[in-house]
C-alpha cells in the first residue's frame, strides 16, 4: 500500500472543468425540463445546481486543504476538504426532500410531458455527465469521491430517463415521470448517508477501516528490541492520510532504528504522521488516554 497519489496534481483541473460541465447542463436542462414538462428532468436540474454550487465550494477547499500547517491549525488544513462533501449533502438532502414533495403532486395529478424532448436530453445528459465523471474517478479524498458519486448518480438517472423516454414513446405513462423522479431521489439520499457517515467517521476521528490493527500491531512487535506497545491510537485528517500515537517499550538503548521502522510500516498505511514515547520495561507508564 503506497501514499503517492500522482493524480492529485490534476485534482483542482478536474474539478474546475467538471463545474463547467456541470454548470453548463443546468441550464440546459431548466431550459430542456420546462419545455418538455417533466418533472424528473427539472428534479435534476435541481440537483445539478447544487452540486454546481457544491463544486465550486469543493473546488475551494481542496486548494485550501493543501495549505501546511500554521499555528491555527497544527495539523494543516486537510480536513477543510471534509467540508466540501458535507456541504454537497447537505445540498442534495434538501434538493431531494423538495423534488419527492413536487413528484407526489405529479402522481396524484399526472401531467402529459414530451418523451421526444426527455429522449435527447437524457443522451445529452448521459454524454456530459459520463464525461465529468470519467475525469473525476481517480479521486481518493471524501471530497472528491462524493463529487464522483452524484456525478454518476446523475449518469445513472439520465439512463433512466432515458429508458422512460422510450417506453413513453410508445405507451402513454405520465405517470412514470414523476416515479422516476422519486426514485433517483430516494438513491441520491441513500448514497448521501453513507458519505455523511464516512465523513462523520473522521470526524469523530475513528480508527479508519482500511488499517487492521491486529495486523499493524503484530508487525511493530516483530521489531527486534520491540518488548511491547500500548496506547496506540490511529485517526485520520482528511479520509486518506491518517496519524498515529503510540507507547513502545523496547530493551535498546538507541531506539532511532526501531522509531524509523515504526514510520516505515505506518507509511504503508497512509500514516503520515507519528509520535512514539519510548519505555524502558523497569519503568511504569502512568499515562492513559483512555
């Protein structure tokens, strides 16, 4: 496991050209939603504006996250991209209550739309958003992940519109528009839960669930001198580069080759940062951070 992202260089490109694309659909679809009559299109106009406003403040806060640390905040600043991502679900959670409200009101009065116009927008939406998400799929930061997964998510709802279109080519289901709006919205809600609670997660700094602690322990004892370890704590700054604190007791008078063997291993699981107390085993240790 390495902690060398070559793609990250290209994250602010990626994201600028995605806002772009994204924000240039909008339009197109209010546009393209008013004068078709549906109400699964203008619902994801509705989402679309949000995540152009998500992006731009996404856009933001990855270039502040790369800012070194101050005496503000001794850590830097890798978890302003975390707010990114909580603000994009933010967004999208009351986007998607606001669009099942409108769909409800389309399925107790079913109200005729164009499945011509819904046809050509939904290839045009499938097109535009698979291209934004291609550009954006290798990002490994919650930030970028969340923006990657409503893109796809619009991907993905643009197929069923257009999948709608064409049974409404042929068989007269107004109905069916409104049903597909309550659907993408339902999907976009589950999603924006387990991203909220893998950004939570970090939040309340738990241990991250890519590091096997039994494993990571198992390996630090067999440093030789290593005699024992005790309050190991792990946590993460941003969901991909993580910090640990830990008590080794060791029988070596030098301890340089067992501290670089500890940063070594840790690197490998995108540990960053370390701190070590050293211990002799005649001595007591009195600290606890339990």
């Amino acid at each position: 496991m390495g902690h060398n992202h070559p793609h990250s260089n290209n994250t602010d490109k990626n994201l600028t050209l995605v806002f772009f694309l994204n924000s240039i659909f909008v339009i197109i679809e209010l546009v393209g939603g008013l004068l078709t009559n549906s109400i699964a299109i203008l619902s994801d106009a509705l989402h679309d504006f949000g995540d152009s406003i998500s992006l731009a403040i996404a856009w933001f806060l990855q270039r502040k996250s790369k800012q070194g640390r101050d005496a503000k905040f001794s850590y830097g600043y890798k978890r302003f991209s975390l707010l990114g991502a909580v603000f994009l679900s933010g967004i999208l959670c009351v986007s998607s209550v606001i669009v099942i409200i409108e769909a409800i009101k389309r399925m107790i009065s079913p109200v005729a739309v164009s499945a011509d116009g819904m046809f050509w927008l939904a290839i045009l939406g499938v097109v535009i958003n698979g291209i934004a998400a291609l550009r954006i799929k290798k990002g490994t930061s919650l930030n970028e992940r969340s923006v990657y997964l409503h893109i796809m998510e619009d991907v993905l709802g643009w197929l069923a519109v257009l999948i709608a279109s064409i049974i409404m080519k042929f068989i007269h289901l107004p109905i069916l528009d409104p049903i597909l709006s309550i659907c993408i919205s339902v999907w976009v809600l589950f999603n924006v839960y387990k991203n909220l609670i893998a950004t939570f997660k970090v939040f309340l700094q738990a241990t991250p669930e890519e590091i096997n602690l039994n494993e990571l322990e198992t390996r630090i004892l067999a440093i030789e001198d290593v005699i024992s370890i005790h309050d190991l704590h792990i946590w993460s700054l941003d969901g991909e580069s993580h910090v640990m604190t830990l008590h080794v007791v060791c029988s070596a008078e030098n301890t340089s080759n067992i501290k670089q063997s500890i940063i070594n291993i840790g690197s490998e699981y995108h540990i960053v940062h370390t701190t070590i107390e050293f211990e002799h085993s005649d001595v007591t240790c009195n600290t606890s951070c339990d």
